[in-house]
C-alpha cells in the first residue's frame, strides 16, 4: 500500500509518469501555456517530500512556479503541499489502479448542500461514475473516489462559494469567443443585433438563411428526422481530471444530471418556413463531462481577465479549435435545445392596462446544468426524447413538453425524474388543464420558429422560437396556475406595451447568449404580429 508525503507526490504518481517525467511534462507545458514558471527535477523532488533536505519546513514557493502547478492540477499549492487526508491517502492508485479498502466514501448521490451534510437526494451519480471510469480508462469506483477527494479538498462552503462558474457578464463571453475564433467562414457570423440603437453581440454562431424563419411549428414544416438509431462511440476522455472537478461543483450546487439520452445534430437544412435535417442519438452524460465543461474553462478565464486564445483553453483547443469545427456537425459531438418566448394574451386590466400580452422571463436556478443564474426566455429545454425516440425529434414536440414541464407543472414530462413508467405522459387524459385547454381546438397554442444558430460557448445547436396564446380566455383562467418549476429561481412577467422597460430587460448582462437570441428574435416576430397588444422597441439584425 502507498503511502504518500504530500498530495502532490499523490497526483504525480496517479498520472503514472515519474519524477522526471513530470519535470519534463511541466516544461513543456509552461512553454505551451505562456507560463513563465519552471520546475526542475531537484526542486520537484524537494517538493514532493514537503520539507527541505536538513528537515526544515519548505517555506514560501516561487509565485510563478505556484501558479503553475495549480494551473497543472486545480488545486491551491497549499493543498498540493500537505499531506494527504489519512482516509483518502492511504488508496493504493499508483500505477492507475485504486483500491477502496481504507476509504469511506458517501452514496453516489447529487445532492443539495445544507449546513455540515449532503443529505437530500436529488439524484443518482453512479451512471456519470461509471461512464467517466470507463472513458478515462481507469478502474471501477476511481471516479468516485476523486470525486470525494475534490470535496474534501475544497470543503463545503469553499465549493458552494467558489466552484460554481464565475458570474461573468453575457457581453464580455460574446468578445472572448470573438477575440478567440477567427472569421473565416464565408457567409456565416456571430448574431448581433441594435434594439433601439444599443447594439448586442452575442456568441451565436449562425448565417442570414437561419434568421427570421417564420416556420410554423406543424407536421409539414418541422422535419428533422432521426438517421443513427445507435448512440455514436465515445472517445477516450483525455481530460479526466476537469470531469472530476465538474462532479464535485455539480454535488455541492445540487446540479440534476440524469443520464438520458438526447438528440445530436448531424445535418442541419434550416431555411425560412421550414426546418429540415438529421439527428442521431448520445448520452447526456457524455455531454455534460465533455463539451459542457467549455463553458466553466471561458468562464474562469474571462473572470481573471485573461483573453482567450489557443494553448491558454486546453478544453476549448480539443473540442472546438475552429468555427470550422463549430460547423462540422457529423464530426463533432453537438447536442442543444428549443427555448421560446413565451406571449400570452391578457384583456384590458384598469391597474395594468390596455389589453397586451404577457412576456414570461425566467432566471435559470443553480441547479440546471447549463445557463446557470442566467436570464432566459421560458420554456427553454434540451431537445430529447421522451418515450417516441423517432417523432420527439420535432422541434414542436419540445417545446409542447418543456412548456407543460416548466410552467403547467406536470413532472412526468421531467427527464431528471427516475420512473419513467408512463407510455405516453403527453396523452391527451394526462395533460395538465392549461394544456388540455390549449389542445382542444387548433390554433390556441401557435407555435413559430424564429431563428436557428450554434452557441460557441459549448457547440450546442439553438431553436429560437415564439410561443402565442392570443385568446385572452386562457390568461383569465389559468394565469394564476402558471408557475415555473426547479430549473427557474424566479420567473418575471413584462408587457408588451412597455417599450422602455423591455429595452432595458435586452441590455441586461444577465443573459444567456442562446436567451438573448430567442428573445431578441421572438420579439421581431411579435413586432410583425401582435397588432395592438404590442409596442416593442426596434431590433435590427446586423449583416453577419
């Protein structure tokens, strides 16, 4: 059994490289990574044993040389430089292999953090265990282990406070994927807009045929079609040790993960008044360890003021190098969604006002796995199946599900929830009464696309959409039963006749990029449509 001086010495050998190895390792990527730091083997060596040659303790480390071993591992050099954790220490993985022997480790769960416990369940991690220890090569139950070392080695409060994704504005990740690609695509840009004359860049990848679709959302138009009936093979995750820190933030902020399966875009045919394409399946774990992490990597970076470029976003220089890459859908792993702007028709009110329509603004809780305490439009919704894997692949029959989900209340549509045992949960006799109400005759729900384009923060495909109740009847009766579940903190109504306050509500750099798309988008088509209910501010697509 080994028995290790410090927690970098720990590190180094879970790596399998010897002590040259890694000198040489950090080298090279201090070269790569414009680090000024060095490290050579007798300094590594002194290191490693955490304490000078006559005994004495170590004392301060080189800033630089500091900074880059925490860039290397994640971790602070305080955590590096101590002793393992007697519980978590005494595992034998040199070599790449672990054994549980002497370690305690919690049940599997995600959970929601309280004070001193991880007690409430809110979900089952042993899939996304499984699935790393399989793709990172490493033997069974390894994940879970790291996991609860990353814990440890983080606390409680330092992991809620801390590990979250840094709060960093909407517009400054739109200039750090522009400073980070390049524009070499022909025809294609980053969607831009001026909404009564304030201009917005967002970090939506799309091309003039994409926007202002007016397609509605109906069996002739909405096609997308599933072609690989078997999820593609997983590549062997070469950045294991992002995906363990992923885990750890996801267990302390209480993130659903739930290993079902979604769509993947592998054609795209999207042009005005109709959709058109292929979809395969993946896992959704695959997602979340993988491309998911980009935006967490942005995040950080953009928050220390670093502007990003390629060698200094390791993540990013593997999954998406290029806009070329962004669009090479069949090669790439590129899940997304369809979110909506939400318009409800409400009669004529003498405290509120002229007869308008209700716009329904959400802000994403923590516990979602994306877009987390962002502002979003409502319903907004990973575009998957939900028991019908070949007809859920329209675009319509997502937003029909998130729509009951996130603001009708019906759980069995939630994919997070375990059980799935019902055949049918959109069956007509299950329906909440909002939606049973909305179905009954045609055209009480009308249902548009607005605008497709691709999110370069994670390469996720985006159906902008606009969702319209213009009978007035529907707000009288159900409005006070609309009520957001757990992926929104707090859900806020604006009217359509408030052209100031709506203007103001577009330049808030709590966005999400792909939200802000779908509002800006959803508000141009109801500028063309909403008649007298509407007095909306002037939005103008910028040439691409």
């Amino acid at each position: 059994m080994s028995v290790y001086r410090t927690v970098l010495e720990q590190k180094i050998k879970e790596r399998r490289q010897s002590v040259e190895e890694f000198a040489e390792f950090v080298e090279t990527f201090a070269r790569e990574h414009g680090e000024p730091g060095t490290l050579s083997t007798r300094n590594l060596q002194r290191l490693l044993s955490g304490h000078r040659a006559d005994g004495a303790p170590l004392g301060p480390v080189r800033t630089v040389t500091a900074r880059l071993l925490e860039r290397i591992f994640g971790l602070d050099i305080d955590v590096l430089l101590s002793p393992p954790r007697d519980a978590l220490g005494t595992a034998d993985i040199a070599g790449g292999t672990a054994s549980p022997r002497t370690v305690h480790v919690p049940e599997t769960v995600m959970t929601r953090p309280a004070p001193g416990n991880f007690g409430a369940v809110a979900a089952d991690l042993s899939a996304a265990f499984d699935w790393l220890d399989t793709q990172a090569r490493w033997t069974p139950q390894t994940t879970q282990i790291r996991v609860t070392e990353r814990l440890a080695e983080l606390g409680v409060r330092t992991a809620i406070a801390g590990r979250l994704p840094a709060r960093v504005g909407r517009g400054a990740l739109a200039e750090a994927m522009a400073a980070y690609y390049d524009r070499s695509v022909p025809g294609h840009g980053f969607y831009r807009t001026r909404i009564d004359g304030h201009g917005i860049d967002t970090t939506v990848f799309t091309r003039p045929s994409w926007l202002d679709l007016r397609c509605p959302l109906t069996p002739s138009t909405d096609l997308l079609r599933l072609d690989a009936v078997m999820p593609g093979a997983a590549r062997e995750h070469d950045a294991p040790y992002y995906a363990v820190d992923r885990l750890a933030e996801a267990v302390t902020a209480g993130v659903r993960v739930s290993d079902r399966p979604v769509y993947r875009l592998l054609s795209a045919d999207v042009e005005p008044a109709r959709i058109g394409g292929s979809v395969g399946l993946a896992s959704f774990v695959e997602y979340a360890l993988t491309l998911d992490l980009l935006e967490s990597e942005l995040s950080d970076a953009v928050s220390r003021s670093v502007t990003p470029c390629h060698g200094s976003q390791p993540l990013r220089d593997r999954y998406l190098p290029s806009l070329a890459a962004v669009l090479d859908l069949d090669s790439r792993l590129c899940v997304g969604g369809a979110l909506a702007l939400c318009a409800i028709a409400r009669p004529a009110d003498p405290f509120r006002g002229p007869a308008d329509y209700a716009l329904l603004v959400q802000e994403r809780s923590t516990q979602v796995v994306n877009a987390a305490r962002r502002l979003a439009v409502i319903p907004k919704g990973f575009h998957q199946p939900l028991r019908d894997y070949r007809a859920d692949t329209r675009i319509g029959a997502t937003l029909r599900r998130e729509l009951e989900e996130e603001l009708f209340g019906h759980s069995e549509v939630d994919s997070t929830e375990d059980g799935n045992r019902v055949a049918d949960p959109m069956h007509p006799n299950r329906l909440s009464a909002p939606m049973h109400w909305l179905s009954e005759e045609p055209g009480r729900l009308r249902m548009e696309c607005t605008g497709f384009g691709l999110n370069t923060i994670s390469g996720n495909y985006e159906f902008a959409s606009l969702l319209m109740i213009d009978d007035e009847r529907f707000w009288t009766r159900f409005g006070g039963d609309i009520e957001a579940n757990w992926e929104s903190r707090s859900l806020r109504q604006y009217s359509s006749l408030d052209r100031d306050l709506v203007t103001v509500l577009a330049a808030d750099e709590s966005w999400s990029n792909e939200g802000l798309f779908a509002f800006a988008q959803g508000l141009r088509r109801l500028r063309e449509i909403g008649g007298e209910r509407v007095d909306l501010p002037q939005i103008d697509v910028l040439p691409v």
